[in-house]
C-alpha cells in the first residue's frame, strides 16, 4: 500500500522560513514524479512543484526563486524549503506522486502552514 | 500559461440525476487532462485521468471525454457519496493547472 505523510507545517511569520516534508512508503521516491499542491482555506487546488525522477524540478510562478524541492533517497522521503514567506503561501500542502502526464494518483493527508504576524 | 475554467462553478443536483461538468483549456492540451474530486478535509482523489480513462476503483457512472481544449467529466446517476468539488487538471510544458472547481450540492 502506497503512503505519503506530511508534516513540517505550522504558524510562521512573515518573511520566514518552513521545510516540510513527505515520508512515502510503498514507492520509490526517487523513481516516481511527485510534486507539492497547496489549497488555501475555502479556496481551489494550486499547483506548486514537481520533481522529476531524473532530477529536474520545475516551479509554479507565484514561488519561484522562494521555495525549492529535494528529496533524501535514503529516507525516500520528499521536501519542501519554504523561504520568504508570505501571507498568500498559507495553506494546507500536500504532496502527490505523479503517474507521468500529470495523473496524481496517491496523496498525503496534507500539512497546514499559516503565514501571520 | 494555460488556463483551465470549470462549468459551471456550482451545481445542485439530486440523487439518480445525471450530470455534465465542462472544463474548458485556454490553448490545446490533446487528452492531457485529468478529473478529481475533493471531499470537505480530504485530500483530492483521482477519477480520470488522459481525458477519458477511469482510475481503477473508480465507479463506472464516472465517465471523462474530450481533447483539445474541451473536456467533460459526467456522472451518470447521481449517489450521495457523490456530492463534492470536482476539479480538473491539465500537464503541458512542466507546469500543472487546475479549474477553480465545481462544487455539486444535494438539491
């Protein structure tokens, strides 16, 4: 059974920095496309980073050059370095293995950040 | 960046009904699209994925179809484990994008 759980979420003021992570279980992270979606409260689905098997990682506009995506092999566990952060980035983050044409078929049960003074 | 916009944003329905949900790509995506629905404090779950194909597990009163920038995701007859949010989704050029969402109410 595949698994992902997230956590590393929390209250953070504006400006500073989270990592949050996602242990998976079940699947190689490492092999697997897997990305971070984000929804903020009451609000739709936004997509946020993948990271390819290959390594090559790829950004949504509104966090380019603020957050980065990696991933530990030994751990196969996936990450997300949030810095500069901003009220809009509050949300609860999920992360979800990727089939390969955009099919987001396994996610976590999500971590809420909230960005306020 | 592609832009996906969901029909309509909400629907009220009843129980046995059948019913359509348009999504609508601002440029061709081919049969890159993907359908998902989100309970209240769930994460979403995958439905359809290449426009038309049905995740395993998925009820067969789910059905997907379209490509280029029209798509539709219909429900044929209406359960009540069926009221949600619907969202599509698209992949082109490495960057992902959902519709804003459908939300569908028990009439």
């Amino acid at each position: 059974e595949v698994q992902l759980v997230e956590s590393g979420g929390g209250l953070i003021q504006p400006g500073g920095s989270l990592r949050l992570s996602c242990a998976v279980s079940g699947i190689i992270v490492s092999s697997n496309y897997m990305n971070w979606v984000r929804q903020a409260p009451g609000k739709g689905l936004e997509w946020v980073s993948v990271l390819y098997a290959g390594g090559s990682t790829f950004y949504a506009d509104s966090v380019k050059g603020r957050f980065t995506i990696s991933r530990d092999n030994s751990k196969n566990t996936l990450y997300l370095q949030m810095n500069s952060l901003r009220a809009e980035d509050t949300a609860i983050y999920y992360c979800a293995r990727d089939l390969g044409q955009g099919e987001f078929d396994c996610w976590g049960q999500g971590t809420l950040v909230t960005v306020s003074s | 960046d592609i832009q996906l916009t969901q029909s309509p944003s909400f629907l009220s329905a009843s129980v046995g009904d059948r019913v359509t949900i348009t999504c609508r790509a601002s440029q061709g995506i081919s049969s890159y699209l993907a359908w998902y629905q989100q309970k209240p404090g769930k994460a979403p779950r995958l439905l359809i994925y290449a426009a038309s194909t049905l995740q395993s597990g998925v009820p067969s009163r789910f059905s997907g179809s379209g490509s280029g920038t029209e798509f539709t995701l219909t429900i044929s007859s209406l359960q009540p484990e069926d009221f949600a949010t619907y969202y599509c989704q698209q992949l082109n050029s490495y960057s992902y994008t959902f519709g804003q969402g459908t939300k569908l109410e028990i009439k």
